[in-house]
C-alpha cells in the first residue's frame, strides 16, 4: 500500500514538465513497487517516469475520487 506522500509523488512525476524536487524516501519506495523508472536524459541526470504500472495505479485512483 502507498502513504499518500508516495501517491503525491508518483502524481508530480506524472504531470511534471521539468525535474520536481521529490522526496529520495518516497521516490526510492515507487521504484521498489515499479511504479517508476529512472531514465537518462540528455544532460546525464535520472528522470523518474511512470511505468504502465504507476499510470494503472492513478488511474484506479481517478476512479475512486
């Protein structure tokens, strides 16, 4: 199960347009449940994605709202 802070990150990464400050904890426990990748980008540096696990999550939370 995600704390709420977990779920506020995963949704930051989702609609985030540049690098948001997230949370080592929270982001380390989204990669532990695969909800997210680290992927390179072109300056070097790791940007979380979602994977088609983490968007099913929110989107079952979408629909519970």
């Amino acid at each position: 199960m995600l704390s709420p802070h977990e779920v506020a990150t995963l949704m930051l990464i989702k609609d985030a347009s540049d690098e948001p400050e997230l949370d080592r904890a929270d982001l380390d426990a989204l990669l532990e449940h695969q909800l997210v990748t680290l992927e390179r980008i072109d300056s070097g540096r790791p940007r979380p994605c979602i994977t088609a696990r983490g968007g099913a999550v929110l989107n079952a939370i979408a629909r519970i709202r």
